[in-house]
C-alpha cells in the first residue's frame, strides 16, 4: 500500500514537473528581465519608514514599466531587508550584485548602512540612486554609480539652524544626537551653523538609549535651553522628546528629517505637537504629489510615509535611464545605466532634477515643517514652515 | 575648567530620584536572576524576556481598556493594578513553564548546557513576541497610553517636582521587595527555598517537594520580572520586543554586584547601578566640560563594578548570608 503511494506521489510529481516548466520557459520567452532592487530596514523599529521606500518604488515599477514590456522585457522589484544594520545591508549587497538581471538599486534608509553598501554596488558599477540618505559622504566619495534625489545634511543641518536662530529667534541650543552617521552628521552641521549664527550652543550630547532618558533630560531641564535639537530617528527622538515634556522641558524642538514619519507622533503623542522638522522630502501639496498618494492609498490602503514619493521618483529616473539605454532590444550593462542615470533631466512631484557631477541633484529642496496633529493619519497635514531651494555644495578637495 | 557647581547642586535631588527609580527597576529585575542562582546556581538568561513579556502584557491590557473607551472611566491605580496582576501572573506563569520545558530535563547535564537553553530560550521568546505583535497590532513598537493622572507632577519644594509614576514605580517596588520579605524569611513556603538553597538533597530528605520549591522560586522570580515589566512601560512609555535584553544585563550585573544569591544584595545591587548609571549621565559632561558625555555613563558604571569586585569578589553582601535565597 505504502509503495504504491510513493509511486503515486512520484508520478504527480513528474508530471507537474512536465506542467511547469514549459510554463516558467514562456515567461521568459520575451528578451529577459529587468530587475529593480530595493534595500530599506523591513523589520524592526524603522520599518514604517523603510516599507514606503519599498512600496513607492513598487507602484513606480508598476505604473512606469510599460515601455520595457512593449519591447519584451518583464520588469520586477526584488526588495531586500537591511534591518538598518550596516552589516545585513553589506550582506544583502553581495546578494543583489550576483543576480544579473538586477540593473538599479533604489535604497537606502540610512546613511550608515548606504555608505559601506554602495562600496559593494561600486565594485561592479551597479548604480544606486538613494531617495533618503542625506549623509555628505555619499556622493563626496565620487562614485559615478552613486545618486541621490534628496538633499544632503551639511545643508540640511544649517537650514535647521538659520530657522532656530533667524525665525525662531532662539538665543540657546541643546543639541542631542543617536552617534550613528546620519544623526551625528546632521548635528555636527547644525552646531556649526548655529554657532555662526550667534546661537550658544549649551551642550553636545551622544546616547544610544532606546527608553529611559531621565538621567538626560534632567540637565537640559536645569539648563532651560531656548531649543532642544535631536540629531536623530524616529524611534529614538520620538521617546527623547515625550519624556523631556514630561518632565517639564519648556523649550522648543527641532530635529532632522530622520524624525519625518507618522510614527514620530503615534509614539510621541500630543507632547509633540508643535515640533519642528527639517526635511529634504517634499510635502504632499502639489497636484502631482496627490495623485500619488491617492494611486499610493488606493494600492496600499495607507497613506505614504516620507520617502515613498522619492522612491516614486528615483524609480521613475532609473527606468528612463534603462529605456535609453536598450539598444538592439538587448538589456543594457549596470556601466551604461550608471552613465545613462547622470543624463536623466526629470520633473516629477518633488520637482526638476539633474544630477550633478558627484550624483547629488544640481538643486535640492529642503523644508521646515512643523507638527500639527497627534493624529499620525493626519501627518501629511503637518505645516510648512519655511522652502528653500539650495545648490550642492561642491567638493572640497 | 567651566564646572558649573551650582547647577550640580541644584539638580542633585532630580538625579538622585532619577537614579532610585531606574536603581529600584533594576532591583526587581535582579530578583529573578538571584533568587533562580540562589536554588539552582544557574543562570537564567530568558529572564530579561520574562521582563519584557510582562511589559507587553501590560500594554495589551492598558490598550485593551482603552479600546473599548474604559481607560478614563475607571480608577487609574485600580487600572493599573489589574495591569500588574496580569504581567505578574503572565510572567510568572512564562517562568514556571521555561523551567519545565527548558530546565528541567537538563538539570543533571554539564552546567553550559542548561546556560546555553536559557540563551535559546531568550532569543525565541524575543522573536515571538515580535512575530506575535506584528501579527496582531502589526506594531514593533508598542506605546504605554499615557494617563494624563500619571503624568502630573507634584510639586515637593519650589525646584524639585516628581510625577506620579515615578512615585507609583518606588512605591509599588518598595511593596513589592517587603512582601518578598515576609514570603522568604516568614512562611513556611520561604523556609522550603531556603533549604533548598542551603542542600536539595538534605532538603528531600527531609520531606520537602524540590522540584515544586524550584518551581515556585521561577513563579515568584518571574512575577517580580512581570511586575518590573509593566513599571518600566508605565515610566518609559516605549516598549520593543528588544527592550529586555539591556535592562535584563544590567540587572544581571546588578545581582552579581550585590552578591547573585542573595535577595538584599539584589537590592543593594539594583540602586547602587542605578545610581551610578544617573550621576554618570547627567553629572560627566557638566564635570568634564563636555569632554566625557552622557554616552559614557555604562563605561563609568561597570569601572565602577568593576573596582567593587576586585575588592569584594563576592559582591557587596555577598558574603554575609551567602546560600540564602
């Protein structure tokens, strides 16, 4: 009994064997496929923000791919988890450039784990365009494969401290950062700035802690600083600054885009509204940016987080950069989609972009924001406080 | 120099408060660890996970309430009562059966064995509870809904201020350590640990159930973690399935600086760490001028353990009522 139904098992088998492959050899009949990857933390406490990367690249690719597939090729996104960790995004790099068909990486959330990734994409000129990662090193390094369409923090940083010192007319800081690139980075600009700007800066402090930042809080409550800046995530700034208003900070606060997420309030509560955020994502005002996120909810049944527009539109740029580039109706070489990527002239939602010899866009936009809501639905109603359009600065050599 | 001396003065009472409210979090932390070590001399590294365990069960409870619009109708201390009783007895009951699953069947195995379960066992539960919340809330973080009764600030003297969770999280720590008082030097059930401390194979003889003592010393051990688990929500507000595993090792550290056996010591331990961790915090920049930062305060602390040790190799009690859990 027991033999006749490994034979049977056995021959359902062969037979599906027979059933698929000709089914699987169909689809790639046409001239091959494209593949799209993205690298974001997936999993654990930045997730919220790492997912929009994911999924506005995947409705770019969906929306944008009809070219390609007209002339034969199937277009895919592979994402990949980089848990925010530098080593899984380095290891996850290995991976995406022994699969051939990968042309683009759209990615990623953190300047810390972009930086030691992208020296693996180098290595075999697979080109990144980056929609979040605001660290100068970045495209300071030089690689011709390396882009981004957002701004930068040794720009971002001082925008933050001209409205403090400017706008807000504060007369006292107390800068805060995680230790990380991205929010050590950030807040080295800031300080520089501010000081510049006559703007005493009280302290500059570093910590890892995730949840009790008592023993913090208690010397800037001493201090009564005018501002308190946090170079920093979400995750991190969210508790950070809950807990500083508990305990009866009076001052105001102000951070980078880092803490751009609707998460920021759906941790912090109402304790947070009022607070101030520097960003190189674009509000979702404009008719473009709209449409984006009504096709985004509509898809997803969410709305966009930060970043997912610019995924939106590095996608969109990486696609034309490879429909230029399909000569003969053959898949292009990761070398001729790099060089290709720096020609793109494009305007999209976060407007005109053109990159500029090191892969930052020729003109960036950044924007104060200020919290309206502890509603995180309502994120995309935060204020516009201040919009500047800024050049990158060049290379110091 | 730019030492400010009378900022340091002034915000001594706030640091010191700050340091006996994470000391006494650590202190009920450290019980699971030392009372475990105390019966079996082993080291029960799923507890900071029996911790945290505890936490999420508070919120879910909290979140609950809240859901279905109660959180403001009741009372909060009777709120949060029932929140601790459920991390209590969750927790408890999450030790009692890691001992039996986990424990139990390698108690007579080399001593790395059952150590390296414990390990197995931390990192399942971590990745349960993560997987649990993303399929139920799909959430990692989880945020304590804050009361506002618990938020408000009472004013001791014109500069020193303290909220009423803080003052809950000592009060109930307090409780909580003077009940564990009576259990273990009162009843009979304490007389049974102890002896089982002191000789499991004197104590069987003599008529004493071991294998119900052990677990119950994992009941009340986890429980404490429970408890411990839903203040530290209710103080700190954030929660991740990660959350336990630092608190968990300087609880740890906090139970061998007291003299890991020994339940006062657990004690000793808890505020001493916690004290030293909030001086270094707030105290390194303002003393170096901002040459040592905040970020220092962990390195400070385990010196200072460090320095404890040497001179006292067996904790700072550990000595006077060594094998009495």
């Amino acid at each position: 009994m027991i033999r006749h139904r490994v034979w049977l098992v056995l021959a359902l088998l062969a037979v599906l064997t027979v059933a698929l492959v000709p089914a699987s050899e169909l689809g790639a009949q046409g001239k091959g496929t494209i593949k799209i990857a993205t690298q974001s933390p997936l999993s654990g406490g930045q997730a919220a923000l790492g997912e929009g990367i994911k999924l506005g690249t995947q409705l770019a690719v969906e929306q944008l791919r009809g070219n390609l597939t007209k002339q034969g090729f199937k277009v895919e996104l592979v994402p990949f988890d980089d848990q925010a960790k530098p080593d899984v995004g380095v290891a996850n790099a290995k991976n995406i450039i022994a699969d051939k068909d990968i042309l683009v990486v759209i990615g990623h959330l953190n300047s810390g784990v972009a930086i030691p990734s992208s020296e693996v994409y180098k290595e075999v000129d697979l080109p990144m365009i980056s929609p979040a990662n605001t660290n100068e090193k970045i495209t300071d390094r030089g690689y011709p494969s390396v882009n981004r369409v957002c701004g930068r923090d040794d720009v971002q940083g001082p925008v933050g401290a001209e409205f403090a010192a400017l706008t807000l007319k504060v007369k006292s800081v107390y800068v805060v950062h995680d230790k990380t690139t991205y929010g050590q980075g950030v807040a080295e600009a800031f300080k520089a700035e501010a000081e510049k700007k006559g703007v005493k800066v009280l302290a500059f402090e570093g910590t890892e802690e995730k949840s009790n930042f008592d023993p913090i809080i208690t010397p800037i409550k001493a201090k009564n600083p005018d501002l308190v800046y946090f170079g920093g995530i979400y995750d991190q700034g969210a508790p950070f600054f809950k807990q500083a208003r508990e305990k009866g900070v009076k001052a105001k606060f102000l951070g980078p885009d880092g803490l751009d997420s609707s998460d920021l309030v759906k941790i912090g509560g109402k304790a947070l509204v009022g607070l101030y955020y520097t960003t190189a994502a674009a509000p979702s005002s404009s008719p473009q940016a709209k449409k984006f996120g009504d096709d985004f909810k509509k898809k997803f049944g969410k709305n966009p987080e930060p970043y997912a527009a610019e995924s939106f539109v590095a996608t969109a740029i990486a696609l034309r950069a490879i429909e230029s580039t399909v000569a003969g109706g053959k898949a292009p070489t990761r070398a001729t989609v790099a060089g290709a990527i720096r020609k793109v002239k494009y305007t999209g939602m976060t407007g005109a972009i053109e990159f500029d010899d090191k892969g930052d866009p020729k003109k960036a936009s950044y924007y104060v924001m200020q919290v309206s809501s502890d509603n995180p639905e309502k994120w995309g109603d935060n204020k516009e406080a201040q919009r500047l359009a800024i050049a990158a600065p060049p290379l110091k050599k | 120099m730019s030492m400010d001396f009378e900022l340091l003065v002034r915000i001594f009472p706030e640091v010191l408060l700050d340091g006996i409210i994470l000391g006494f979090m650590y202190a009920l932390i450290a019980l699971g660890y030392t009372m475990v070590y105390g019966v079996l001399e082993f080291i029960n590294f799923a507890h900071s996970e029996i911790f945290i365990a505890g936490a999420f069960i508070g919120v879910e409870i909290l979140l609950g309430l809240q859901g279905r619009g109660l959180l403001e109708g009741f009372p909060w201390p009777l709120v949060l009562l029932l929140a601790l009783m459920a991390g209590m007895a969750a927790s408890g009951l999450l030790a009692v059966t890691i001992e039996r699953v986990a424990y139990r069947p390698l108690r007579a195995a080399p001593r790395l064995i059952p150590l390296i379960s414990a390990i197995g066992v931390s990192f399942f539960l971590q990745d349960f509870i993560r997987l649990f919340e993303s399929l139920w809330r799909n959430a990692f973080n989880l945020v304590y809904p804050s009361m506002d009764a618990l938020n408000h600030r009472l004013e001791l003297t014109a500069t020193i201020d303290v909220s009423v969770k803080s003052l809950v999280v000592i009060v109930s720590a307090l409780l909580m350590l003077w009940a564990l008082h009576l259990i273990v030097n009162r009843t009979k059930v304490g007389t049974a640990i102890r002896a089982v401390a002191e000789d499991q194979a004197a104590a069987s003889l003599m008529g004493i159930d071991v294998n119900r003592i052990i677990s119950l010393t994992f009941l009340i051990g986890g429980a404490m973690g429970g408890a411990a688990g839903v203040l530290f929500g209710v103080q700190y507000g954030l929660i991740n399935p990660y959350s336990g595993f630092i608190p968990g090792l300087k609880a740890f550290t906090a139970a061998v600086l007291g003299g890991i056996g020994n339940i006062p010591g657990a004690m000793v331990g808890g505020l001493v760490l916690g004290l030293l961790e909030a001086f270094a915090a707030s105290y390194l920049s303002l003393l170096t001028g901002g040459a040592f930062g905040a970020e220092y305060k962990d390195i400070f602390a385990f010196s200072v353990l460090i320095l404890i040790l040497i001179f006292r190799p067996k904790g700072l009690l550990g000595e006077v009522v060594r094998e009495r859990a």
